[in-house]
C-alpha cells in the first residue's frame, strides 16, 4: 500500500512497554506508526508527520494529555484523539473528550479494545476525508453550472473546467446526453454523498449527520426525500 494512504499513527505514554503494545497494535493495522514518551516530543513529530489519529496517556511528565489534546485541536482539528487514562481518573478523560477527544480508553486494556478505537478513529478520519472530498466536487460542480447558465453565456464550457465525479449516472443507456437540469446533477452527488456516509457509520444517524455537517432534523428530511435507510420506510408509510 502507497504510505500516502495509510494512516498515520502517533502514540504518546511515558511507559515504553505501553508505546511498544500500541505501535504493534497499530502496525496490525496498516498505519504508519511514530512513539513519544511526552507531550513535547509530541510537538515535534506532530509537526513534521501530521499525523491524523493520536492515542496520548492522560499524566505525562511535564504537559499533560488534555494539554497536549488542546494545542492539537488548535494546530490541527481534523486530528482525531484518544485518551488513555487509569480507573481513578475517568472524569479528566470526560472532560477531555469535551474538549474534542474522540474517546477515553482504560488502563490496562486488552489488545482487542485498543485495536477497535483505533480501526474506528480511522474510520472516521477516511469519513471526513471523502465528505471534503464530494463537497468539494459539489462545488466545482456548481461553478461549472453557473458559468454555462450566467448572464450571456453561449451555453458552452470547456471540458477541462468541469470535475470528474465518480457517480454512475441514473441512465445505463451510455448514448444518452447528460441532463439539462442543474439540480438533478447536484441532487445525484448529494444522494450518493449521503447513502455512503450512512453506510459508513451503519446507519448512525448522529454520527452520520455531524460528519456531513447536518443538523438531525435535516439529516432525517434528506434521508425520507432520497430514500435512505429508516427514511425510505418512512416515505413508503406516508405514501
């Protein structure tokens, strides 16, 4: 696999035992994996590895692990964070998923509790990746519309301007000429956008509609008009 589409892996714990278990575990997974033993060695490999999923303990020597939490939502927020902590400090790790933790974890745990937070944090950082990804092609998309239906247009566009969206069109029928319509097209992407996101999350609506950037209400509105999931049950009960 190209190292550009692993994941990159930064595990933070003063205990060498704890930072070899976790690379391991990592390593399991197909990430690119890098240790520190502090929140200031941190600062550096995060700066030059950017790396997307971090798993800190909560006490290290100098700054803590919601210190080390905080300055990474600020330099970096599509960072995605765990905090390890011991049983005496499960409110700290709360807090610090207020903060913008992804999750806690407890020491010690068990291998198979690890692996699943961290194939879940990576889940979720892909998540976001292809929601940016489509969002962006939506807005190509749109600027592509608007320059062919503008005020004295010739109703005419070079093909290098607009995106290449990776969607099969409605139709099968390959002859047949793209539809004049600007919303279906844009609908289409948001369709499929929206249906594998919910997927994704196998049909979380919470998580789903916070990775989209959705309120609930509108979530479940554009899940009834497309069809998707609980709301295609819904569409087919008020029919």
């Amino acid at each position: 696999m190209n190292d550009d589409c692993r994941i990159r892996f930064l595990i933070v714990d003063d205990e060498p035992t704890v930072r070899k278990l976790c690379m391991r575990i990592g390593e399991s997974l197909g990430f690119l994996c890098v240790e520190a033993e502090s929140a200031e060695a941190a600062l550096g490999l995060l700066a030059r590895d950017s790396p997307e999923v971090v798993v800190t303990d909560l006490r290290l020597p100098q700054k803590s692990g919601v210190e080390l939490l905080e300055w990474i939502k600020s330099a970096q927020p599509r960072t995605e964070v765990a905090i390890m902590t011991g049983y005496g400090s499960i409110g700290s790790a709360v807090e610090a998923m207020r903060l913008g933790a992804y999750h806690y974890i407890t020491k010690p745990f068990a291998v198979e509790e690890m692996k699943l937070m961290l194939e879940r944090m990576a889940e979720k950082v892909r998540l976001v990746a292809e929601r940016d990804r489509l969002r962006d092609q939506v807005r190509k998309l749109q600027t592509c519309i608007e320059r062919v239906g503008g005020p004295g247009s010739d109703d005419s566009i070079d093909a290098a301007g607009v995106p290449a969206i990776r969607f099969q069109p409605h139709s099968s029928a390959a002859s047949e000429p793209p539809a004049p319509s600007a919303p279906t097209d844009l609908e289409h992407v948001e369709r499929i956008t929206i249906q594998r996101v919910f997927d994704q999350v196998h049909g979380d609506k919470m998580l789903a509609g916070k990775l989209l950037g959705i309120s609930r209400a509108t979530l479940y509105r554009k899940l009834k008009r497309y069809k998707i999931g609980a709301g295609a049950r819904a569409a087919s009960g008020d029919s």
